[in-house]
C-alpha cells in the first residue's frame, strides 16, 4: 500500500513533528467510580497493542484516546496536541474503530457512509466523490459503492469502517477489539490491514495475543492502572502466566 | 426497503419534489372541503386517473393502488353508512378515495431521496425556532440505515424464544428489543463522536 | 431543545423500532385504515423511554420516512396518501401523543413510577391522540364529529391493551437497564454505576 504519510504540521521551531502519545499523570473517573488512575507512559512506537483483562481499564485507554471519555485528572498529549484544550484538533487527528461494524455504518449505502467522513472539511462534491471512489477502490469495495451497507458481510463492513476512518487520513488509528466479531479469514485480512498496510500510528486493543505479539510495544492495565510496558514478548509471556 | 416511487420520464415524474408536494396539499385540502357533490367528485377522479395516465401507469396500475386502499374504503364506507344515508356515505367514501388517489400519484412520481431534499429545504424556515434542517437530514438517513439492524434484531429475538419453546408475545418480545436497539443506539452514538459529527 | 449527537443515535433507534414494530406484530382489526398495530405501542414508548422532545421527534423522523415513500406504516403503507387520508389526523396525533406521555411519565425530572407510566400512555398515547385523530378524520370523511368519535371507541379496547403492556414494559426497562433512559432522568448514584462500566 503506497499511501502517504499523513501530513502532520512541523513545529513552528522546524523540529520534526511528534508522533509520540505522551500520558501524565492520567485518571478517568465515570460516574463516580475511577476505572483509570495515575497513568504516566510515553509512546513514541507505531505499533502499539493494549492487553489486559476485562474491566481492566484498557477500552477506556482507548475511548479517552478517541475522544469519547474525558480525563478526569493529568494530562494527554496526542503527536504534541493536548487532548482537552485542542480537543477538536485531536478528534481530526484520530480515528476509531470497534468491533461491531453495524453500530460504526451511519449513512445507508457504502459510498455514501465512506463520504460522511469527509463532511464539514470544506471540500468540494467532486473532491468528495473522487476521494470516495479512490478509498472504496484501494479497499476493494468499489464494486459495492452503493450497495445498502447492511448487506454487506461482517469482514465487509468492518472493511468499511475502517475505509471510513482511512479516508480521512488521521495520524493516530485507534482500534478497540477491531477482529472480535470476525471469522478467521477476515480476521486476517484486518489484522494484516492494521498492522502492516497502514502507515499511521496504531493502537490495538486486544484480547488476541497473537495480534499484540505483532505489535512493536505492548502496554498492559489491570485493576486501572498501567501494569507495565514492554516489549510485547515478554508482557505477552507474564500475562499468560498469570492467567494460568 | 423498497421505496414506493417507479422510475420514469413523464412531465409528472419531472416535476420538482417541492413544489408537487405543496400543490398536492392544496389541491387535497380543496377537494376534501369543497368536493361536496357527486359531480365534482366525478369531475377530480377524471382528473386523477388522468393523471395516472399521464405519468406513464395504465389502468392496472391505477386497480392495483386501489386495492391497496380496500380497508380505507371497506371502513370508511360502514362507518358512513352506520350514521348517514347511502348517497352521501358513498360520495363521502369516493372523495376520500379520490384524494388518496392522487397523494399516492405523487408518492409514486418522485425519487425518495428528491422528497428527502425537498423536506430538508421546506425545513429551513423553522431555523427560525433552532431547528436544523441538516440535523434531520442525517437523523432520517441513520434511520434507514439503522431500520435493517433492528429488524434483524427482533428476528434474532423471535427466533431464539421460540427455540427455548416460548410463544412470542409482545411484551417479551419488545423488551429485549428496546435493551439491544438502545445499547445499539449507544455505540451509534460513540460512532458519530468518534466520526467527528458533534 | 438542543439535542447532542448522542441523542440523535437514540431518536434514530427509536424512529426505526416504531417502524420495525409495524412489521411483525401488526394486528389487523379493520385491516390498517386507522393504523391499529403495535405501532401506537411504539410511540407510548417513545415518549415514556426518550422523554417528551427526544420521544417526539422520533415520531416525527418516523413520519417524514413514511412522507417520503417509504413503506414504514404497518402492512407496507407509506407515501404522502396516509397524510390526506382518514387516519392522517392518527398520525399527527402520534407526535403530541408521544410529546405529551413524555412529559407526564417523567413530570419534573423524576424516575417513572407506575401510575404516573400508566397515566402517561393512557392520556398521551390515547387520549391526546384521539383528540387531534378524531377531528381530522370527520373532516375528511365529512362524518359529523360524534359519530365520528363513536365509531372510533372501536378500536379503544386494543389501545387500553397496549397502554397495559406499554407500562409493564417501560417499568421493566427501567428495572433492567435505567440506561436506557438516558440522562433526562436523575439516576440513583448505586443504579448508574451499575448501568455505566463497561
């Protein structure tokens, strides 16, 4: 895949951007209950696969990445940009993915869903509809472009999900269990998609060790807190010991 | 979901959505209020089924639309003749016909997604009073996008309660039904955010 | 009334489950000429699970797929013929009728209890909308109003079936998943928690 590094705007001092997630410090409180606390780690690595067990405090890892839950406390930095005081910078910089597809389509057919993307960016309709028909072709949906896109199969549409953040051209991917509702093949189609196709910054939430195995960093929570960060072998290694 | 427009090239099927939509209101409301006697009554369905015939649809087409208005008539027409004397409960039921007839004309002349158009921009004067129009454009488009999704769901529903030997009621029905489509509705909304639709 | 993107995924689900409802459990008396169908369930639901504005406009969402053409209505009806036909009335009430069970379930921001529910989808979900259906359908039928209204009772029992059933299902939603009501109600501390950690 030959697409372009996302243009990321040098630092006014002619450094060279930041790709790094800088955490300080960070605690997320929801609703009277602290399901984060006292995260402080910098991650400068493209590959980044977050473990731990359930209610570890991994998703929340990544919903105050993507912008859906503010931190309550400390603070985060995505490639330089604070999360809370240039938030509508860093939602643009982020893209998000889930695990279920159906709850990520918006609009009803596929073109018109990849295209919903691109909304309030000051483009023209023919600067849409070409950067649509690139996308859908690059990610093999162009055949289904208006397609109704519940008629989709399951790796289709997350297939698109996924176009749908792509054609955006974020620097940051954040994907939350992006495979736990696919079958085996398309399991490896976005898996491969995420981890050696795309050029941005990738952060895997996952319960797939094998897929976290592949990552260059891995990060693990337990109980909220940062557990530890490491290579992924070794954090691999101690987490199934761990679990028995 | 399939729409209830058919494709064609007629002067009726080119008729801007907006402004067919308000002439059909005003022609509606004037026949129900004025159409009074069984020969204007006669006079507006010659009217509407030459309009059928002008769109391009034969007398087939024209039966068909009737036969999906036989409960409307049926009940219109026992109601009427309950309380009123024959002649007039039948003038009464032909007028009502007659004024379906030609809203359906309209339905099955204009593009679904013209009509959609056309309502985002009669909206715009409501601004006024902080109504969006683009708002319920996109609200109107996730709904068909969701409608499938909870569709399947209430089938999924159905089938595993009649899998355990239940017999789907209502009430167990819909519970479930509003739990799923409104976690669903939770993670629609993470999307949107996510998406940058705020 | 500002609704947040959260709110319109909620409006969106909610306008495809009154359309979903039309599909399986459509209860024919009379066939659909007054739409007698688990629909009304769903618009007492509506403003009985949303609230009075979000419940609403779901409704409204609803009904401008159904204008549009698409054959949301239970028994595959839609077009802009509901609108000029006998049951028009029925429908515009829906919107009052879903506005107002709203407001009386969660009068004053408080957790719905059972008698205000039942009250609610008795007089938002009945009453408000036979007062608006009632009239229109005279007018257009040009029956005099209290035959009109008399001949409406009919369908009364099946309406005080789904106000029973519309409660039963709105209280056990709130037991099961207070969530769902998003945060127009003020959530106990204990339940919220529960509700809110994924």
């Amino acid at each position: 895949m030959t697409t372009p590094l996302p243009s990321i705007p040098a630092s006014p001092d002619g450094t060279p951007p930041s790709r790094e997630l800088a955490f300080e410090g960070v605690g997320v409180d929801l609703a009277g209950v602290t399901v984060l606390r006292d995260v402080t780690v910098t991650l400068p690595q493209r590959r980044i696969a977050v473990i731990g067990s359930n209610g570890s405090g991994k998703s929340t890892f990544a919903r105050l990445l993507g912008g859906l839950v503010a931190p309550s406390r400390g603070r985060v930095a995505v490639h330089g940009h604070d999360l809370v005081a240039e938030r509508k910078q860093v939602l643009r910089m982020v893209g998000s993915v889930f695990s279920n597809p159906d709850a990520q389509i918006i609009m009803p057919t596929v073109a018109e869903d990849v295209a919903f993307s691109l909304r309030r960016r000051g483009l023209t309709r023919e600067e849409v509809a070409r950067r649509v028909t690139a996308t859908l072709e690059r990610y093999g949906l162009a055949e289904r472009a208006d397609a109704p896109a519940h008629s989709l199969s399951g790796g289709q549409k997350q297939l698109l999900a996924l176009s749908a953040v792509l054609i955006t051209e974020p620097a940051l991917i954040v994907a939350d269990e992006p495979t736990a509702l696919l079958d085996g093949r398309n399991s490896r189609l976005i898996s491969a998609l995420l981890l050696d196709e795309i050029p941005q910054q990738l952060v895997l939430v996952t319960h797939d060790l094998e897929l976290a195995a592949r990552c260059d960093v891995a990060v693990r929570f337990e109980d909220g807190r940062l557990f530890e960060v490491d290579d992924p072998a070794p954090v691999i290694a101690r987490y199934r010991r761990d679990l028995g | 979901m399939i729409a209830l427009y058919r494709p064609g090239t007629s002067p009726l099927h080119r008729l801007p959505a907006g402004p067919k939509l308000i002439a059909l209101m005003l022609l509606a409301i004037a026949i129900t209020v004025f159409a009074s006697n069984a020969w204007y009554i006669a006079g507006a369905s010659a009217l509407v089924v030459a309009g059928y015939f002008a769109a391009g649809f034969g007398p087939l087409e024209i039966l068909r639309q009737l036969w999906t208005l036989r409960w409307i008539v049926a009940v219109t027409l026992i109601t009427q003749v309950i309380f009123l004397p024959l002649p007039v409960a039948a003038t009464n039921t032909g007028r009502v016909v007659t004024v379906v007839m030609l809203a359906t004309l309209v339905t099955l002349t204009t593009r679904t997604s013209a009509l959609l158009d056309a309502v985002e921009r009669g909206l715009g004067p409501l601004r006024r009073i902080g109504v969006d129009p683009a708002r319920v454009g996109l609200v109107m488009a996730m709904t068909i996008t969701v409608v499938p999704v909870i569709a399947g769901y209430a089938a999924s529903i159905r089938d595993a309660q009649r899998a355990r030997g239940a017999k789907p009621r209502l009430r167990i029905l819909v519970m479930p039904l509003l739990v799923m489509s409104l976690k669903h509705a939770d993670e629609l909304g993470d999307a949107l955010v996510a998406r940058g639709a705020e | 009334m500002k609704f947040d993107v959260r709110d319109l995924a909620r409006i969106a689900v909610f306008a495809a489950i009154i359309a979903v409802l039309g599909i399986p459990g459509a209860i024919p008396i009379f066939g659909n000429a007054v739409p007698i169908t688990a629909q009304t369930l769903g618009i007492m639901l509506a403003g009985a699970v949303l609230g009075a504005w979000r419940g609403a406009a779901a409704v409204v969402v609803f009904l401008l797929l159904v204008l549009v053409g698409l054959p949301l209505l239970s028994g595959g009806h839609g077009g802009a013929g509901v609108f000029v036909g006998p049951s028009a009335g029925y429908l515009f009430g829906w919107i009052l009728g879903a506005f107002v069970t709203g407001a009386i379930v969660h009068a004053g921001h408080r957790r719905p209890t059972w008698w205000r529910t039942a009250l609610g989808c008795v007089v938002g979900g009945i009453l408000v909308i036979y007062a608006v259906g009632v009239p229109v359908q005279a007018f257009v039928t040009h029956l005099p109003l209290g035959a009109t209204a008399l001949s409406s009772t009919v369908f009364l029992p099946g309406d005080l079936i789904k106000a029973v059933v519309a409660t039963l299902i709105t209280m056990g939603l709130w037991r099961a998943y207070p969530r769902a009501f998003g945060d127009q109600v003020r959530v106990t501390p204990a339940a919220k928690v529960d509700a809110t950690v994924r």
